[in-house]
C-alpha cells in the first residue's frame, strides 16, 4: 500500500459456485487481492476466465441462486460487502463502488 494507507479493498479468498442441471462450476476460486485510495485496477483474461464474475460477485449483482458466494471477505472501507443488506449495497454502487466492463472489440 503507498504510504502504508489501508487499504480500501481488502478482497480475500473469493469463491463462486454456481449450481446448473449437470452440478456445480467453480467459476471463483480464492481470488484475493487489495486496493489503497486512489488506484485502480485492471483484470485481464481469456473469456470466461471470471474476470465478470469475480466482479459482479463483489459488489453483489450476480442472481442468487443460481450463483452462490461460498467463501472469503470483501472488505470495503472496513466493511464486509457480503453481509450487507440489499439497501446498503444499492446505496454504495455506483456512488462510492463500480466497474467498467470493456468490450474488447472496442479496443481494437
């Protein structure tokens, strides 16, 4: 972290399973990562890597079921995401948490 600030971020262990007629995909698997205030990042890879849904799990769009956060934290300033309620969730995306997904045919 610069300057040793906290960071803003604290994604830790991150699991996603999502449940289909032919049984589970792990489409998150322990993803953990942090941001200080102020940096942005970047995820890249090949489609259908779970660059989306490790996102979407984040800040709690994905369809429950059939999705299913099934481990780790996503602390975000100093509060877990994943125990938050449907209005406090509405209220920080966008406003104080957000995306931007890129199509990657725009980019050539």
């Amino acid at each position: 972290m610069p300057d040793g600030a906290p960071p803003i971020l604290d994604v830790t262990g991150l699991k996603t399973v999502f449940t289909t007629r032919s049984g589970e995909v792990h489409a998150v698997n322990s993803v953990t990562f942090d941001l200080a205030p102020g940096e942005l990042l970047g995820v890249v890879g090949e489609s259908g890597s779970g660059k989306s849904v490790t996102m979407m799990s984040l800040i709690g769009l994905l369809p429950m079921p059939p999705a299913e956060i099934r481990g780790g934290s996503v602390m975000f300033e100093g509060r877990d995401i994943l125990k938050m309620s449907p209005d406090e969730l509405r209220a920080i995306r966008g406003s104080r948490i957000g995306f931007v997904f890129q199509d990657p045919m725009t980019s050539l």
